[in-house]
C-alpha cells in the first residue's frame, strides 16, 4: 500500500508511463508479459481514475495492452519519480513480480483477453470491467443407464426387485450431492453416494416399485448435484393379488379296524392329509368323536400348499361290540370341518390256558429183583394249551419209584419234556403208585399210574401184570351203535413160565363188551418169562348209560394180576357224534400181536385133523351111550 500512496501523490505517473510506451513502441520490448496476476495488480494499482487520467486507457490501450512489463513501469515510474538523482521514496521497494502483476491489470482493464481474475475485482468506478478467470477442473456425473426403468406388473401390496444405476463422477472436481429422489412414491430409491462423490468414483442407486393401488405408475429420478441436475424415467403398472385358498385332500373317506379283543389296542392305521391349495392350511383340530379310537399326528399348526402329513388311528375297545365314530379335522379350508368314518369289533378275550398231555397216559409196568433198580422209563410230557404250564412240582408216591424230569419250572406252548422213572422194589410182590404232576393247569395233579413189581432173590415164579394197572374208561364219547376199542398187553415178568392163563370179562353189562384177541387161545396160554399177548376189549353199547365189567386173568404158576376193571358211558344217539376211535355199527378193530404172545408148544392152537379124530371119538362114545343124550 506504501506504492499506492506514492502514485496518489505524483499526478505525472502516467507521463512515465508514456515514456515506456513509447520505449515499447521503439523496439525496446516486444510481446506480452507472463506469469502475471491481474489479483495482485488490482491491489496494487489506484482504484481512482481521477488522480492519474484517461490516458492509459484510451490513447495508449494498444500500446499498453501489448507491452506492459516490469521493466517498463519501472523505468517509466524511475523516470518520473527519481530523476535527477531523486527519490522513489516506497515504489522503489516492488519486486519484478509485483510489477509485472501491475502490468496484467493494467493490460486487463483496457479489454485485454490474454490475463483475467479471479476475485478482487475493483470497485464500480474502475473505467473497465474485470472478467473472472475460468476455472480450470469441475465435476460431472454420468450414470450407467439414463434409459427409462420399466419394472412390469407388480401385485399391490409388495415389493418389485430393484433396478440398480451407477453414477460416476467423470469430472476433475468432487462432486457434491444435493439430492437423489423421485417424483411418485410408488418409486422408492437408496443409494451409496453420500453428500459427496470424488473424481473419478461412483456409487450405486438402487430403484423398487411398490405399488398401492392397481393401474399404471410413472415419475422420474431426479438426481441434483453441482454438476447439474439428472433424471431418469420410471414406469410400472399395479396388478390385484391372486386370490389363493388352502384345500384338504384325505387319502381315505372311511377307515375299518375289524375285530380287535377288548381291553387291547390294534396297530396304527394311517391316513395321509395333503394340502391341494395354493395357500397355508391352518389346523385348528384333529380329534375323534369316540374315545376308543385315539389319533396321533405330523402335521402341526399348519401345513404348506402342496404338504402332506400323515395322521395315525388306532383302536382300543374296552366292550364287546361293533364300535363306529368319525374322525373330524378343523381347518381355515372351505370344506371344514373334513371327516372320515371310522369302525370296528370288540370281541372278548380268548381265554387261554395250559394243557397237559402225557404219553404214555396208561400207566407203566416195572419188575426187578428185589434191590436192584431197572432200567428208566420215560413219560412225555406236552403242554397243548394256550398258555404256558407252570410246573410246581413233578414226584412219585411211593418211595420205590425214583423220578427225575427235564420240563424245568415251565413248560411254553406246544413244548415238551421228559419224566424218567426208576423203580427199586424192596419187597417181592407188587407196588403200585402213581407220578403226580401239580401244575397250573387245573386244579386236580396229572398223574400217571404205574405198578412195580419185586422178585425175591433165587426164588423162580410166574410174574403176571397188565400194562394198564388202573381201572380204564371208554369215556363218554360212543353212541349206541357204535363201537370203540382198546388193546391191552399181558406179559409175564417172571423167570418161569405161567400155565393155562384164561382170561374171561365178568360184570352185569357183559353185552356191551366183546373181547378178542391171542390171549384167547383155547384151553388158555402158556406164557413163558419175559413173553406177552395182547387182548383187544371193544365196548359197543346196545343201550345208553354207564356200562362196566372186569377182565380178570385165572392161571397155574406166579403171581397173578387182579382184575382190570373196564367201564365206559353211551350215548343213545350218535347225532353229531364225531371222535377218533368210533366205529358205526358194532364193528370192533382186531389187536395185533404186536410181537404175539410167547407160546409153548402146548398152547398151539389145535390141528385140525386132531379136532376131527376128537369129534369122531365123541361121536363113538355117544353112540354106545358112555355118554348120556
């Protein structure tokens, strides 16, 4: 500012300044200075046209305009200021830039387009306008798409997918964003860009359509920066949700458990739920309208369109009787509530129970010298109920008889085992006993009759004994008019032979009975040790009711047996009537010999030509009257 005050005081400046014009023109300086700031010239050079004239800016523009320079002013302002020696007094003071800055106002202010500023500017009263300096860098944007966004049928109600748009900035200066919006709220946009986007970076905007009503949509996307505003054109077009509607679909309309036995529960039934619709099945409840069927299920609180789920029915019946009910689901569907029929039978337990069979169930023979055991026999023991047979204990009631089995503490269905018994006799004669088998079969023991028989030490005997020692029963089973049979074994467990062994039924109903057989040879059997013979005893009643006889054995030799007492219950019809063993008609089943009995020679049966000559003898004899008519 000291130069400024300088130049008020010297009106004659600008004769300097025509001295270095004319230096200029002379050849002294040629072309326009460089480097210049008009700014700084404009603060330098007096703001006041009154205090130095119009000279420099009418008669010498060109001049001026063409060869302003530090060295000229100085020259022009030595010259004027300091000649003769004299003082520049602060003028002196300015560097060559400042100079040449005066230069470029100078050169500026008198319509020159070589320099400009860029702030500063004088005031009104400055003879010449200052124009702004262009600037040299600024922003620009430029978006991936400027075509319009169509974004189709969208139902009312939702969201569309977003349309994404890149903006860039392609300019030299940052860009700045005053605002990203659009025209119609239907059209919502989010973007990445901040308030600011740098040179030479992007961002990303990102356009939905959400429509509310049904018709065709359209506003802009408007985007403000310093760079201009830019917009894009958006469409759309709202369409009516599609009506959707959930819909059951049962594999079964009707469900049948048949008989299932009361107190017990049938294995699960299923039916399988599937949703046919185009919309979630809501499921309020799935129950059954009779508490004998109970439901279980897959399915939930809800079922998806085109699901499935599978629902379980069982039955347990707690009577007797046919049972029906209805299986019942409560859902959102339009059929609701959907059904299905559901029956069944509740019988009764079968009662179920142990049976015991044994084999043999006759009864067993044994004969030893007295302390010497025999070999065992074996009994067979079969549960052929329903229920497993509990065994609570299994002896023999006379001490002579050892007994040991392999049927455990149970016995299951259908299964069997093995009674062994052993006898020692004591005494010579004959012991009877019985194994008795106590079971959980029924109130009354099992048991098996046997007879054992004792031989004294070096004492020969005949030893005769039935194979079925206790009294035997035909049952209740046969009819009149018909028949049933039995065969019955003799042996001689002796260790000599017994003599004339006859056997003969004795009784009231000997009418009923009819035995047969090789122990009936005529004049009786002969049997030797250890020999048997079988005699078949068929009841066939001729009247109804209990019938019974004995079947006693005479002989010479030994021990004989008692009788076998034999009885049996007709029937008087044989309507319905089946069983195995019955024959119709009295018709009996001979026994074979089954091994035969053992016979001497004497107890042949007698040849025939004897029978003849015996015949002819009684014929004689009768004839000469030795025998009375």
């Amino acid at each position: 500012m000291l130069i400024y005050s300088q130049l008020l005081s010297r009106p004659a400046f600008f004769r300097g300044l025509l001295i270095s014009s004319a230096f200029v023109v002379f050849g002294a300086w040629t072309g326009v200075a460089s480097a210049q700031s008009a700014t700084n010239g404009a603060a330098l050079y007096p703001g006041c046209s009154g205090c130095h004239g119009m000279a420099p800016f009418t008669a010498n523009a060109s001049k001026i305009k063409n060869g302003v320079s530090a060295a000229n002013i100085k020259n022009a302002a030595y010259g004027l200021l300091g000649k003769g020696g004299g003082s520049m007094g602060g003028y002196t003071s300015l560097t060559d830039t400042q100079y040449n800055d005066l230069a470029a106002y100078i050169a500026s202010s008198i319509g020159g387009t070589s320099t400009c500023v860029s702030s500063g500017v004088p005031t009104a009263s400055t003879p010449a306008t200052v124009v702004a300096c262009p600037s040299t860098t600024a922003p620009a944007v430029t978006l991936s798409s400027t075509a319009a966004q169509a974004f189709g049928s969208v139902t009312t109600g939702t969201t569309s997918t977003a349309h994404s748009i890149t903006l860039t900035n392609s300019g030299t200066a940052a860009l700045s964003i005053t605002s990203i919006s659009t025209t119609n709220a239907a059209f919502a946009v989010s973007h990445t860009c901040g308030t600011s986007v740098a040179a030479g970076l992007g961002c990303t905007l990102n356009i939905t359509y959400a429509p509310q009503v049904v018709g065709a949509a359209s506003g802009n996307l408007s985007i403000v920066t310093n760079a201009g505003t830019n917009t894009v054109a958006l469409s759309g077009t709202g369409v009516a949700p599609v009506v959707t509607a959930p819909t059951v679909s049962l594999s079964t309309a009707s469900q049948a458990f048949g008989s299932v036995t009361t107190g017990t529960t049938s294995a699960a039934q299923t039916i399988t739920l599937t949703n046919t619709g185009t919309a979630a099945l809501n499921i309020t409840s799935i129950g059954t309208s009779h508490a004998a069927f109970t439901v279980s299920h897959t399915c939930g609180t809800s079922l998806a369109a085109t699901g499935s789920c599978v629902i379980s029915i069982r039955f347990a019946p707690t009577v007797s009787g046919a049972v029906s009910g209805t299986l019942s689901l409560v859902t959102n569907a339009g059929s609701s509530p959907n059904t299905v029929t559901l029956s069944g039978t509740g019988v009764a337990p079968v009662v179920t129970a142990p049976v015991v069979s044994l084999s043999p169930a006759i009864g067993l023979n044994f004969s030893a010298t007295v302390g010497t055991p025999t070999l065992a026999q074996t009994v067979t023991l079969t549960n052929s109920g329903t229920a497993a047979l509990v065994i609570n204990s299994i002896s023999a009631t006379n001490a002579a008889f050892t007994v040991s089995h392999t049927c455990g503490i149970s016995v299951a269905v259908g299964a069997s085992c093995a009674i062994n018994i052993v006898f020692t006799p004591a005494v010579a004669g004959q012991t009877p006993a019985n194994v008795v088998i106590a079971t959980n079969a029924s109130s009354t023991a099992s048991t098996v009759a046997m007879v054992g028989t004792g031989m004294a030490v070096g004492v020969p005997t005949a030893l005769l004994h039935w194979d079925s020692p206790v009294p035997f029963s035909f049952g209740t089973s046969v009819a009149v008019g018909t028949s049933l049979s039995h065969t019955f074994t003799l042996s001689n467990a002796g260790t000599v032979a017994a003599n004339s062994v006859l056997l003969a039924l004795n009784g009231t109903d000997l009418a009923d009975f009819q035995i047969t057989g090789p122990c009936l040879a005529t004049g009786g059997v002969t049997l030797a040790p250890l020999s048997s013979c079988q005699i078949t005893v068929t009841f066939a009643p001729t009247t109804g009711g209990a019938k019974s006889v004995s079947l006693g054995v005479t002989g010479q030799g030994g021990t004989l047996p008692t009788a076998l007492a034999l009885s049996g219950t007709a029937l008087a019809s044989t309507s319905g009537l089946t069983g195995a063993g019955v024959t119709p008609n009295n018709t009996s089943s001979a026994a074979a010999s089954s091994g035969g009995c053992t016979l001497g020679a004497a107890d042949q049966p007698i040849d025939p030509l004897w029978l003849l000559i015996l015949g002819a003898a009684a014929w004689v004899l009768r004839r000469r009257r030795f025998f009375p008519v």
